[in-house]
C-alpha cells in the first residue's frame, strides 16, 4: 500500500518505534472525531517515513476494543494492518468517521483537531465556549434558543421593535397571524420568551430580534455588522460598527445597499424589463441568511463590502456540519441558531422553505450575472460574492423572450444549465450535474427538455456528447455567426489564440480576450480562469487595472 506523505486535518501521522501509548492514542483520536474525522498511521513518523507498527499494537480488533472502551460515547472507529509498498513495514491505519456527538475521553478530557496560523495541524483542548459552538455545530445545541436569567423580558424587550416586527410582516407577507396577538403573545409564539415558574425571560433569539440595544451589547457581545463601500483600496464609505436588533438593522443596511443599485432597461417585445446592477433579492436573501446563521458565540462581525464589479457578504462561522461549498443548493436545511431562523420566515424576511440558496442563485443567473462565488469560504467564516459586472442584456432577452414563448419561469437548474452554456459554449452532462450539485441523471432530465423545447442543441454520442446553444437562440441574441463557433472551436484551440497573442505581446486584458475570441465578458473570465488554473497564465493588478501575462 502506498501511505499519504504529508499531514493534513484528516491525515495524522504517529510513530510507534517506542510502544505509543493507548491513552495518547485514544485523546487523539477523539480530537479527529470531533472535528472532521480522517485516518490516523500508527507506524509513520511526521515527516513521512515509514518507521512500522510496535508489535504490541498489530491487533485491530484488540486496538479498537480499546479504543471504543475509553470514548464517550464510543466514536466511530476501524483499523487495518496494512504493508508499505517500498519498506515492507506494516502500519495500523485508524479510520475516524464523524458521528454528529461531541467525544471525550473516558477521564473527561475534550480536544478536537486544528489547522493552526501556520497551516499545520495540531489538536487542541476545548474550552468551554468551544465546546458550545461545537455542539452548535453539529446541531445538538441551538443557540439562539438559550435562556437569559438575568433579566426578565419586559426589561429586555423594546415595544418599538415590535411594531417593527409588525410592519415587516406586512411588507414582507409574512404569518399576518402574529398580527392579531399582543407582544407577550408575539414573544411566547416566537419562541423570544420562556416561561420559568410565572416570570418570563428573554431567549438570545428574542433578544436579537425585539430586544434593546444596551442588552443585545452585554449579554450577545459577537453581534455586530459593518458595511463598506470601496472602490478598489479607495474607502468610499466605512460606516462604524452597527449593534441595533436585527429588524432594524436589516431596514437600515437595505435602505444603504438600494441607495447604491442602478438599473439598465432592455425592451423585451412591448415590456421593458429593469436590469439592476446588484442584486436586491439575492442581496436580501444573503444578508439574512448572514445575520441568522452565524456563530453568535464568535467574536466577529457580519461585513458587507460593496467594490463596483462585487458585492461581498461575510459572516463568522463556517458552515455546520454536512453542508460544503459543493452540496450547498442540494443539502437539507441545516440552521445553527434554528429558533432565530424560524422566526424570520414567520417575519417574512427569509424563504420560508429553507431554499434561500435557490433564490439567491436564481436572481443573479436570471438577469445575466456570473455565479455566487463561495469559493473564500474557510472553517471559521462564511464569504458570498455577487458579481456586478455589467450584465449580458442579450442573454437576458433571450431568457426573457424564450420564458414567454413557453409561458413558463425557468427553476434554478434550468438557469443553471443556460447559464453554464453563456460562459463556456460547449457543456458536458458531467459539468452541468457538477455546477447542479445533481447527479447526472437529474442533469440529463433537465438539459434534454431544453433540447425538446428548441433552446439547446446536442451534439456527439455516448461520452462525447456536448451541449451548444440552438440557431434560434444565436439569432435571438444577434450572433448567428456565434453559432459555428461553439460547434467547430475547442478549449484548446481558444488557449492557443491566447498564448499566440502573448507570443507578440507582453500582457493580455480580458477585453482583449473578449475582441480575439469575439466572446462575451462571461466566456472570457472562464478562459482565463482556466489559464490561470492550469498555470498558463499568471494574473497581475487589480481591479480595472488586471492584465495577463505567460507563466515562467
């Protein structure tokens, strides 16, 4: 067997030359169950070399039993004895799966597995608000349910943010049954307040929501959100931080990112159709979604930053448990602070399905914007970008006037699929089930019905069969030259125009990948995207000023 040669969160390496001791081994083992599971080589040392398992430790059966004796609960845990392929060495590989528990040692002791500030992996003793936010994490404890006994909620509470609350109901179309209750009501129905004997007390949800600021500051100190807008390193705006309940603070970041949206028209037939630059209802959308899914017991704030070509939302936190960058539109809903979410699509103010991701996906695919980028998303933090780069008004036309003629309004995979087709030309089935986070099936279900209605065209068989735009399609958008292109024109060949350029010059901008390719801005990022990915391209400036030049 050839064994990995480098540590990593889930890859840990112990040697074994001295007899390593079970109760070593168990602590470090529960410290991967309780972060994201993995395999530990018992038998290799941390640089890589392959030393051998200890004679007394060549029993898996033995191993586990022991292991699975002093856990609490038993975690998750399987061993073989496996021989280098090069050295003949026999090593013990543990494999730790995660099981949605928080683990500890039989003597009491909790730790989980960390990369450190220096991109290593270390394990790490919890402390008591870590071992809270880890129980957040895998959806054991909600936190925002939490009961304050400090303080009663009539003293916590302010009757202004519940006419708020009221008046969001109604321009939000929320549950117009709160509308007929009285603030003690509201609060009990809402899960804001817990009875205990004949007083109530305000819950951290309550508090967020209708609570007054002064208390929101002391007993939610994490709480906090900032708004910036920039202009490349320009600060344009940098507001100081923002501490009010979450109703009014919604209201006042949404009247600052709407004082900054522009619109374009395109006149689709006798309608003309608003194009706005950012997005209102992804934006809406995101920064709920920011506001109620963070980690509260995390010091840190809910930042938007607005740039001319990006709007960028982060919360602290990392996703919880089972939920990723590549399952995120497929995966269940999995709130951390369920009780805080609840509320707000009883409010109105979040989808009510759970589906947010969907609709944030298809606002900014249905009026011509690139993909919502998580891609800088980390284990400790949460980071959405929406593109405003100036919009493809023919690629919008064409949705527009193909929705009508169908008399149907393209779901989000459908968008999915047209949208992928806009960037890249030609499209897989595997592409379009990975940018779906579907399987192929699903993928091919939904592709073939825009084949029956005349929007796509396949071409190939078997493993080789693409997807183009139709002719229609090419006409609608003005481009019937565009048509050919995508049929005859390879990846490959696009490269080589590039690189040929940049034989006869030293640097390359996209709207010059634009003019050689004859692309739309879409295509072109995705070109150079590639390059770069690849290592043909290197990228160097920022913002307007971002040019091209070949890798050395």
């Amino acid at each position: 067997m050839q064994f990995p040669t480098k540590e990593s969160l889930t890859i840990e390496f112990k040697s074994d030359v001295k007899p390593y001791s079970i109760k070593d081994l168990v602590y470090d083992l529960i410290c991967m169950a309780n972060a994201e599971g993995g395999k530990l080589f018992l038998g290799i040392e941390d640089d890589g070399k392959v030393t051998g398992v200890n004679i007394q430790h060549k029993d898996p059966l033995f191993i586990v039993a022991s292991v699975k004796g002093h856990t609490i609960p038993p975690i998750a845990v399987s061993a073989s004895l496996e021989t280098d392929d090069i050295t003949q060495k026999d090593v013990l590989v543990l494999s730790v799966e995660v099981t949605g528990q928080l683990h500890s040692t039989r003597d009491g002791k909790y730790g989980y597995r960390d990369i450190d500030q220096k991109g290593q992996p270390v394990t790490k003793p919890f402390s008591p608000e870590e071992i809270v936010q880890r129980l957040a994490y895998i959806q054991v404890l909600d936190p925002s349910a939490q009961i304050i006994k400090d303080i009663s909620s009539k003293d916590a509470f302010s009757s202004l943010e519940h006419e708020r609350l009221r008046k969001l109901i109604g321009v939000y179309h929320g549950d117009r049954a709160l509308l007929e209750l009285t603030d003690e009501e509201i609060d009990l129905d809402l899960g804001f307040s817990r009875k205990i004997g004949d007083k109530l007390y305000p819950t951290i949800a309550g508090l967020l929501i209708v609570g007054k600021q002064e208390f929101i500051e002391t007993y939610v100190p994490g709480h906090e959100v900032l708004f910036q807008v920039m202009d490349g390193t320009d600060v344009l705006l940098n507001l100081p931080a923002m501490h009010e309940p979450l109703l009014e603070l919604f209201e006042k970041v949404d009247n600052l990112f709407r004082a900054r949206v522009t619109e374009q028209e395109i006149q689709v037939g006798l309608f003309r159709v608003p194009i706005p630059n950012y997005e209102p209802i992804a934006f809406r959308e995101a920064f709920v979604n920011a506001l109620v899914h963070r980690d509260y017991y995390r010091i840190g704030a809910v930042t938007i930053q607005m740039q001319p070509d990006v709007l960028q939302i982060s919360s602290p936190g990392g996703f919880v448990q089972g939920v990723n960058i590549n399952n995120i539109l497929t995966v269940a809903p999995t709130p951390r602070n369920k009780l805080l979410v609840e509320a707000t699509k009883r409010i109105g103010l979040s989808e009510r399905t759970g589906r947010g991701i969907d609709k944030i996906y298809s606002a900014m695919l249905r009026n011509g914007h690139p993909f919502p980028d998580y891609s800088l998303s980390t284990s400790t933090n949460v980071t959405l970008r929406l593109m405003s780069a100036e919009n493809d008004l023919k690629f919008v036309k064409m949705l527009v006037e193909e929705q009508h003629r169908l008399n149907i309004e393209f779901k989000v995979d459908t968008l999915i699929v047209l949208s992928s087709l806009r960037d890249e030309h030609r499209v897989s089935l595997e592409q379009f089930a990975s940018r779906m986070q579907k399987s192929a099936l699903d993928a091919k279900k939904v592709v073939e019905s825009l084949v029956d209605d005349g929007i796509v065209e396949a071409i190939g068989t078997g493993k080789n069969r693409e997807y183009i735009f139709s002719k229609d399609v090419y006409e609608i958008s003005g481009n019937i030259h565009g048509y050919n292109r995508p049929k005859g024109l390879a990846v490959e060949e696009e490269i080589n125009l590039v690189l040929r350029y940049l034989e006869n010059h030293e640097f390359i901008t996209k709207k010059e990948v634009m003019a050689l390719c004859k692309y739309n801005e879409n295509r072109a990022k995705y070109l150079l995207g590639k390059m770069i990915k690849n290592g043909t391209l290197q990228k160097e400036g920022k913002s307007v000023s971002v040019r091209y030049r070949k890798s050395v």
